[in-house]
C-alpha cells in the first residue's frame, strides 16, 4: 500500500486530534496547493528502513511533513512524548539533513528535519536513503 494511501485511510480514522500521554497529535489530510519550483519545491526521495534508531521531538509542535522540505505539506504534528522511529536520512537540495520517520503507535510516516529531533535525527552513512 502506498503511503498516501496508508496518510489518507489514517486521517479518515483521526479526524480530530488525539490526546496520548498529556501531549496532543494531530495528523492532518495533505492540503491541497500550487507546487513550489527550484530549491523550495517539494520532492518524495525513496526510502527504506536502514535504522534501528528512535528519537522524539524537540519541542511541542514538530511537523511531520510528506516530503524533507519545508516546502511539502504536514501530515502529522508531533509533541516531545511521542517516540518516532527512524528509517533513513537525505539531505535536500538546501543541503538540510532530514530523516524518515514512524510514529510509534500509529501507521503514520513521513519526514522531519533533523535539527527538530531530540538527538540529531538519523545521520550515520549507513543510514542513508
């Protein structure tokens, strides 16, 4: 199954946010929107679970977003009591090093940029996408 396929049966099963171990989760349907051009626009680089890394966020509202960019839309919005399991890294074409996550309890993945995760993300070269 695809993973739009996998975002798009969750957020039909989450319409509305959840409360899990006193921080919220939102997963929200990927918005629909003109695509951005040159180094802001959007990509979905292959993945594979390379990791057996994990981590959590550094903060309350950490995006998980379809793509490392900024510039791509959010599927999930994460706390600091959500653990998310890494799968592998890319650097964009801004040269920013993101890593594919899950998010631990839900069949929900997508990507976060390193600098938001507790402890650097995925970054060791065994581990890139």
């Amino acid at each position: 199954m695809s993973t739009l396929k996998k975002r798009a049966r969750f957020v039909a099963a989450l319409a509305a946010p959840l409360l899990l171990s006193g921080a919220t989760l939102t997963v929200v349907a990927p918005a629909a929107s003109a695509a951005p051009s040159g180094a802001d626009a959007c990509t979905h680089p292959g993945w594979s679970n390379k990791s057996s890394g994990k981590g959590t966020a550094k903060g309350d509202s950490v995006k998980v977003r379809t793509g490392p960019n900024k510039e791509c839309g959010v599927v999930a919005t994460v706390g600091t009591a959500r653990v998310l399991f890494y799968h592998c890294w890319v650097k964009n074409s801004a040269g920013n090093k993101w890593t594919h996550v899950r998010i631990d309890g839900l069949n929900v993945d997508g990507w976060v940029y390193n600098k938001n995760l507790d402890d650097g993300g995925s970054v060791h070269p065994d581990n890139k996408c």
